[in-house]
C-alpha cells in the first residue's frame, strides 16, 4: 500500500473513501465494498490525532488494517493547529490535488475542516467526480461509530467491540526486554510491549486472548497494566505465549485480548503469583 502523506501525489485514477478512518468497523464495510466495485485503485484518508479519548489504533496499526481491507493508497493527515483550522473548501482543494479521484464514498456523518464547517454536501459540490453518500450503519439499536467501540474497549467488552471491528481489536509492537523475571522466576516466560501514549487499551487486567508473531499465531494469556507483586507500576502489555518457546526480542507482533479473565493483582510471593498463573492457562485453554 502507497502511504501519501505531506504534498506527496497519486496520479492514477482512483476511488476515494473519505473520514477520518481511526480503524475500520462494519458500518465501513459498504463504503468499502462500492469503492472496490469501480475496479480501481482504492485510496482511503485518515487523520491521526486530535481524537477524545485517544486513539483506537495507530498510525502503523491503520496501515496494516487497510491494507488488509484492501486499500491501495493512505492519505494521511495529522492533527496540527494548521490541519484543524484549514478551511473545508481548502481542504478539499489540497485532497483532490494530490490524488486523480474519479468516485468518492463517505458516510452521512462526515465531518471535516474548521468548526467541522465542512459536510458531504460540500464534498459533492467540490468534488471533481461522483459522489456516493451512505447512510449510518447501526447494530443493537445504535450506530456502528469508533466513540462507540472505544467506550466498549475500555470497559473490557473485548467481545462487543470485535463484533462490530472488520479486523478485531490489538495492539502492535516490538517485544522489548522486560524484568526477566517471567521465565526465570516463574517459569512462564512472556513477551513485554509498550503501549503507544495515544493508543486505546483495554481496561486493566488478565485477559485470554492471542498473540500473531514472525513464528506464527499463539493463544496467550495478557496482562495490561502495572505489575505489582515485583513492585513495578508503569504500565505494559505482558503476554505468555502458550505453546511457544525461543527467543522473540526486536520482533514486530500484535497482541489480541480477548476474554477478560480478571483484575490486576498483587500476591504476597512469586510462587503465590504462579499458582495464579497456572489457573489463568487452565482458563485460557478452557476458552479455546
């Protein structure tokens, strides 16, 4: 997938999904689908930052995520003092500048520019192309928004927020050397990540879950948040892989929770911490 970003160009012709794009859930799904129904390249924008409550993936999540959905181009934007008091007409101007768009799709929502001034109404007066505005997708009763499945994330509803995600909720990130105290201590050694300052995360806690890594998929027990029985409160992804044994430090992986198991907790001793250990694998291979 071609990253555009800055006054980079695209110059072939394309089909546009226009938002903000802080992942991709299933009220995207249409607008995917009838952008890749024009038969061309696919470009999708995103802007990262200036979102309440953080963000839900990152800037390297979204790549992989549209680019498993099948997008061709990122137009990416940050979030600057000069990005969120442009104009909308400017905006527009700028997007259609950089990239040969012949069909445009946005949902009804759409939002953009100064004050938020700019609407799909703007877009399909400024636009050079089509433009294909769809209606707002709803499950349970409600719309399918990002607000939404960050509320569900943070609340542990791991199950709620991946039924309404294209590709289910993870973290991404280089394993990083940890206290070393998982294998040799415990006998449980795990894979240690560090959460992007911006990224959406679960409620703290022991979940069930899986791990995708360079040596292939593993069904992990996750821990998000402090570890207190070694006194130790900055807060990390701690994951045991099941099954797995080697050596994983500098390798890119993506960590999945899943079921919420239980809360963070401190044991009074390292063998104490281990029976609890060995309760949360039972679970987890329950679960599986």
């Amino acid at each position: 997938m071609l990253i555009v970003s800055g006054e980079e160009t695209f110059s072939a012709p394309c089909s546009l999904l226009l938002g903000g794009f802080d992942g991709l859930h299933r009220g995207h799904a249409a607008l995917l689908s009838r952008a890749k129904a024009t038969g061309l390249p696919v470009a999708i924008t995103t802007i990262l930052g200036g979102k309440a409550g953080g963000e839900l993936f990152t800037r390297t999540e979204r790549r992989y995520l549209f680019a498993r959905a099948g997008a061709d181009v990122c137009a990416e934007f940050d979030f600057s003092v000069q990005f969120r008091n442009m104009p909308p007409e400017e905006f527009l101007r700028a997007l259609f500048a950089r990239l040969n768009v012949k069909a445009v799709f946005c949902g009804e929502d759409f939002r953009f520019g100064r004050g938020a001034a700019g609407t799909p109404q703007l877009v399909a007066r400024t636009a050079p192309c089509p433009v294909t505005v769809l209606p707002l997708a709803e499950a349970g009763g409600e719309k399918i928004a990002t607000s939404r499945i960050k509320r569900m994330v943070a609340d542990a509803d791991m199950a709620g927020a991946d039924a309404l995600l294209l590709t289910p909720y993870f973290l991404e990130g280089r394993v990083e050397h940890g206290r070393h105290v998982g294998g040799p201590v415990l006998g449980f050694p795990t894979v240690n990540v560090s959460i992007p300052p911006e990224k959406v995360r679960p409620k703290d806690g022991v979940y069930a879950g899986r791990v995708e890594t360079p040596a292939g998929e593993y069904p992990a027990v996750i821990n998000f948040g402090a570890r207190p029985t070694f006194g130790v409160a900055e807060k990390k992804v701690e994951a045991y892989l099941d099954g797995f044994s080697g050596d994983l430090y500098g390798a890119n992986v993506r960590i999945f929770p899943g079921r919420y198991l239980r809360p963070v907790m401190k044991f009074e001793s390292a063998d104490a911490l281990k029976v609890q250990l060995r309760r949360d694998i039972a679970r987890l291979r329950d679960t599986l």
